[in-house]
C-alpha cells in the first residue's frame, strides 16, 4: 500500500506520569487523545490502561472496556490493544483483553528481553514524583525480564485466533526475527504478517539508521519480503522521527505516540495529537498520502469493527 500508516501509541506501560503531565491516563483522557490523533492522520491507536486514580498500568477489564467502547462512540479507528501489559503482570492477565473484548488488531511480543527504564530516574528528583509507586517502578525496571517464551507466544496466538483478532507481531531485536521464522515454519504463524520493529528499549536493539537497516534486511532474508508488511517504533527523542522518517522511505509505516517518546522538539514536552501532527507534516512534506482506518482494515485483512466485543 502507497499510504502511509500512522499508529499513535498513547499512554504504554513504560513511562510514569510524573515524567510528562500530558501522558493520559483516564478513560476519557486516552479517548480524548485517540480521537485527536485520528482528526491529526493517526489510522491505528495502541492502547493500555491505566488506574485512574494513580496512572499506574493495569489490566483491569472494566478500565479496557471503557476506554474501548468510548473510542469507538467517536470514531471508527482501528484499536490495536496491548497484550505486553505493564511490569506488574502476569501473561494470564496480560492476555485477558484479547478473549474478554475481541479487538481488530493486538499485539504479540516475539521474545523475551531485559526491558530497562531506570534511566528515566535521571530527569527526575524525589520530589517530582507524583504517585508512590513511580520511582520503584522505574528502579525495579533493571531486574525486569519482559518475558515472551515460545509456549507464551502460543497462547497469545490461540486466544487471538479464537476472538478473530490479528496479531501485530512485536520485535525488539534481530533474535526475534529467527523466533518468527521458527514460528512460521512450525505452522504456528501464517503469512502475511504485520510486524512492528521496536528500535531503542533498553534490552533490546538500538534506535539508529543502521540497526533499522538490520531489522529489516535480517527480515527479507529470513521471512521473505512478499511475506510481511511493517511499521517502526524509534523510542526516544528525536529517534521516533528519524526512524519514521527512513521507513517511509524503505517500504515501512511509522509509530508515533507517548508510549514511546515525550518530545516534540528539544527540550519540549508534547501531547499525542502533536506528534501525529508532526509526523504527518513529514510524510506530506514528501506528498505521501496518509492511510485511513478503513484502507488498514483492508490492507491487513481486519475482520471490522462491526465484529468487536466492545
Ligand atoms: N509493556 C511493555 C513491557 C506491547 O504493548 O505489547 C511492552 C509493551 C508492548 O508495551
Ligand atoms: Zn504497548
């Protein structure tokens, strides 16, 4: 597809509030920031939860369902949910969402690695924090394995199938690539396939041009070009738009959001609507067409949202 699809990431799992006051956390807020992104050209939202109350990451099903049934009222985007959850979880949990909500799109995480935060405490003092369980969140982050086994991946994949939900595959380094390879191979995944390479998380494969050029010459080698299709996650300030802006121009879709860098500009905290804003300048600084909900259901063969359990 000519179209460029945009993703907006919006609030995640790995950043606290305290680092950024426009990181939403309620339902109405993350509802508020994905029908912003989609006025901006975001055709795709990602979306976790968070306890309204504390922003801490949760998996509480009543919280997805109000967030996913308050997008919905508003608008027709494509909602990919998260099934990597946030660092308290267990993979029961984690999973929940798929089977009791039914979305188009979730994610499927393609291995396991150390996913570190802890370098985020070097912006904050004590005192910023607002919530209790922030600093020790980020602390705890350098004994975090994210944890995605084989027989994990498999479950994931099982529950996706039965709610008729596709599976957007997540890879952190080039070792998930084979991962995916031995998958497809076992039968366990059909192609085509979705993936979304996630540059820059501390554990995984860096955040730069020739790390990207990696990921996805390592793909076409072991996948197979005709066999997938994919996106770029670049975490961090300004390596989202770098990132972004070198898929667009080697066949990939670009993710842009809160979950994955809080910056604007230097030194300039953004909102979620500000990033898409921006990316999309990019893309039509290069007259390239921006894909809709409607052209991804299509591209990626969604079973609609007619067929959602929200
Ligand atoms: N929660 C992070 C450890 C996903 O959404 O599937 C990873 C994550 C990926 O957020
Ligand atoms: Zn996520």
């Amino acid at each position: 597809m000519n179209k460029l699809i945009i993703t907006a990431a919006l609030t995640g799992a790995a950043t606290v509030p305290s680092q950024s006051k426009y990181i939403p956390i309620t339902p109405e807020e993350i509802a508020n920031d994905a029908v912003a992104c989609v006025e901006a050209g975001a055709a795709v939202v990602h979306i976790h939860a968070r306890d309204p109350h504390n922003g801490m990451p949760t998996g509480d099903m009543e919280i997805f369902g109000e967030i996913l049934t308050r997008i919905k009222e508003r608008s027709n985007v494509v909602i990919c949910t998260t099934t990597g959850g946030g660092f308290q979880m267990t993979p029961e949990q984690r999973v929940r969402v798929v089977p009791t909500w039914k979305p188009e799109l979730a994610t499927c995480n393609m291995g396991s690695i150390n996913f570190a935060l802890y370098q985020a405490m070097r912006h904050l003092k004590s005192e910023d924090y607002r919530f209790d369980w922030e600093e020790e969140y980020l602390r705890n982050s350098e004994d975090y394995i994210f944890k995605n086994t084989f027989r994990g991946i498999r479950t994931y994949l099982d529950f996706m199938n039965a709610a008729g939900t596709r599976p957007e595959f997540e890879l952190y380094d080039v070792g998930h690539i084979y991962n995916m390879a031995h998958l497809i191979e076992a039968g366990v995944i059909q192609t085509p396939i979705w993936l979304q390479f996630v540059l820059g998380v501390l554990g995984g494969i860096q955040a730069t041009i020739p790390d990207l050029v990696t990921m996805v010459t390592t793909a076409d080698r072991v996948i197979g070009r005709e066999n997938y299709n994919w996106s770029v996650i670049g975490v961090g300030y300004p390596k989202e738009f770098e990132l972004a802006t070198a898929a667009m121009f080697m066949g990939g879709h670009v993710r842009v959001g809160l979950e994955d860098n809080l910056l604007v500009k230097r030194k300039t905290l953004a909102t979620n609507q500000q990033l898409v804003e921006r990316m999309r300048r990019i893309a039509e600084e290069f007259e390239r067409e921006i894909a809709g909900p409607d052209d991804v259901r299509q591209f990626l063969n969604l079973k609609g949202i007619e067929n959602v359990g929200y």
